[in-house]
C-alpha cells in the first residue's frame, strides 16, 4: 500500500509541473497580467524545488521582459532569489551578453534561414516569440544586425506585404530594408496587378501607401492603381450600397469621389451606410444633394422620417421639393400633420387654403 502511495503523490507532482509548464508557455506568448498571475499561481502549487525544474534562464527572461512592460509586477516574482538574480544580470554586461548569445541560439535553430515562403501565421509567430523577450535584448546591436542580415532582408525580397511586421519596428527605417522593400514592391506590381484580381491589386495599394511620398516610381504606379480601384469600387459598390461602411476600405471610404459617387447613386441609403467622418464634408453633401432632391420627388411622403438630418433642413433642398410638397399636400391635407417639414407646413397650409377658395 505504501508503494503504490509514493506513486500517486508522484503523478500529482508530474500533473502540477504539466500544469505550470502550460502556463508559463501561455504567460511568454500572452506577456499580460492575466497570463502572469495565472502562472504564478501554478509555480506557487509546486513543491519547494519545483520551481527550480524549469528553465531557469526562460524565467528569467520572461521575468525581464514581463517587468519591462509592468514595473510594479517585479515585487511578485516567484521564486524569491530571482529578484537579486535578476538584479545582478541587469548591471553586469557580461551577464547580459548570455542572453543575448541565448536568442542568437534560439533564433538559429527555430526560425532561420527562410527555407519556405513565409506565411502570415509563421511571421506573426516570430515576431511574437522576439516581443516574448526583454527589449533590452532584443533592440541590442548585435541581434539587430543577424535579424536584419539572416530574416528581414530574405523575408521582404520574398513577401513585401510583411514590412509592416517588422519589429523591433526601428529596423523598418534602416535604408537597405527600405530600398529592398520598395524594389520587392514594384516586382510584385509587374508580376501581379492588373491581373484582374481586386484583392492583388489591393493588396499592392495597401503595400505602396507606404512609400508613395518620397518615391517618384512608386508614386507613379500608386495613383494609377488607385484610380482603377476606385472606379472598380464605385461601380461594385453602387450595386450594393448596403455594403460600404463594412465592405469599403482605407483609402476609398474617405475619399470624396467614392462616396458621391456611390450614394449619388442610391441616396436612400446615405444616412446609414456613409462613414460618420465624412458625412458633414461639404463638398460630399453638395455632390449628393441633386440625388437627394431627385429621390424625395419621387417619395416625398416619406421626406420628414427619411430623409438624412444633413439635408432635411437645408433651405435650398427645402425650396427644391416645395413645389412637390404642394402637390402631394393639396391631395393628401389629412397628412400635413406629420409629413410636412415644420419650416413649410404654414406656407403650405396658407396655398392649400387659398386654392379651396378659389
């Protein structure tokens, strides 16, 4: 019996170390409070050597960077001695260059060289890993010139879209990253767009934006790419018009043509689908107003509950649909109550009387 004792308190031992091990895996990758008092709480169920079965050099790194982000957190670090641990590592720069030969190792062995063409998942999951560490470490010279030299360059020649994920983001504005991201670009804009894929060429579009003010070549090839796609916009969107504010994109949804030019075209749905900021442009609310005169003649019934607060009281809309109002009004005089703008109903009512004496 007492054999098969010692063998159960092992598997609760084994069954608590899986569970620490798991947390602090979510802790390095989630780096927030959550993730941090989760793990503590399962290193504190360990026994008293617990602790000491994990990577020591992983916690403390994990210690610097968590601490780095949340300064008051350093107070809570679990075990005790590695606070004075860390401390000395801190001051002393030969004990920081262990940590910065760790990612090195790290970085070699898990991530490079780029053999596959890189995916979205696979440089997300990189990036994560480098914001997992310190960015003492990380920001350091020497990691910055392998990241540079051994990931970065290959990765942009490769998939220029990712620039954007570059961290630390500095390296983003070194000048060799920057020349090789923007001849990667206009590779991508000969190989691709025109096509006849939307997505490529927004894709391109979305990849030049960047580049397009201090580069004559790029600028060249950014406006012709975007006044194809805004024509391919305006068109596929005035058919459903229902779809702008969750289907339009950046740069389109602001700009002016795109919007006049869809709810010139289906004016009944402005008031719900045009994106808020730029609602009160004036010369959007001048390139629409014809539409919107021309669709309440045609259903001034429904004027007062319809029609978009940008132009219900408008006078020159007002003056516009007068002649309209008298019309349905001097037919339907039961409905002046209700559907007839405030700033019209005593002119109308005075032209409805004077026609019954008449």
């Amino acid at each position: 019996m007492k054999i098969i004792k010692i063998s159960e308190e092992k598997i609760g031992v084994q069954q608590l170390m899986a569970i620490a091990d798991s947390a602090f895996r979510k802790a390095k990758k989630d780096l927030d409070l959550k993730s941090f008092y989760s793990f503590l709480k399962a290193l504190k169920k360990l026994p008293i050597e617990g602790p000491k079965k994990i990577d020591q050099e992983m916690l403390k790194i994990y210690y610097m960077a968590i601490t780095e982000k949340f300064p008051a957190l350093y107070d809570y670090i679990y075990p005790e001695y590695l606070k004075e641990e860390l401390k000395k590592d801190l001051a002393n720069p030969k004990n920081e260059q262990k940590y910065i030969d760790r990612l090195l190792h790290d970085l070699k062995t898990y991530f490079l060289p780029v053999n596959d063409l890189p995916t979205w998942d696979s440089v997300i999951k990189f990036v994560n890993r480098l914001e997992g560490w310190p960015r003492k470490i990380v920001t350091n010279e020497q990691i910055v010139s392998f990241l540079k030299n051994n990931y970065y360059l290959k990765l942009i020649q490769l998939k220029p879209e990712f620039y954007e994920s570059i961290y630390p983001e500095f390296i983003k504005y070194d000048s060799e990253i920057i020349e090789t991201t923007k001849k990667s670009i206009v590779d991508y804009y000969a190989e691709y767009v025109n096509k006849g894929a939307k997505d490529v060429d927004k894709k391109a579009l979305e990849m030049m934006a960047e580049f397009k003010d201090d580069d004559w070549e790029i600028s060249i090839l950014y406006e012709n790419l975007y006044n194809k796609l805004k024509k391919q916009y305006i068109e596929w969107l005035s058919k459903s018009p229902q779809s702008f504010a969750s289907e339009c994109p950046e740069p389109f949804r602001q700009d002016e043509e795109v919007v006049i030019g869809v709810f010139s075209r289906n004016p009944n749905w402005f008031d719900e689908q045009c994106p808020e900021e730029i609602k009160n442009n004036e010369d959007v609310l001048s390139g629409i107003k014809p539409a919107i005169i021309e669709y309440f003649r045609k259903n001034i019934e429904y004027f007062v509950s319809d029609c978009p607060k940008e132009f219900k009281h408008r006078i020159e809309v007002l003056q516009a649909l007068k002649p309209t109002f008298i019309k349905y009004f001097s037919k339907n005089p039961e409905q002046l109550i209700g559907k007839c703008p405030e700033e019209l109903k005593s002119e109308i009512q005075n032209i409805i009387k004077q026609k019954e004496t008449k």
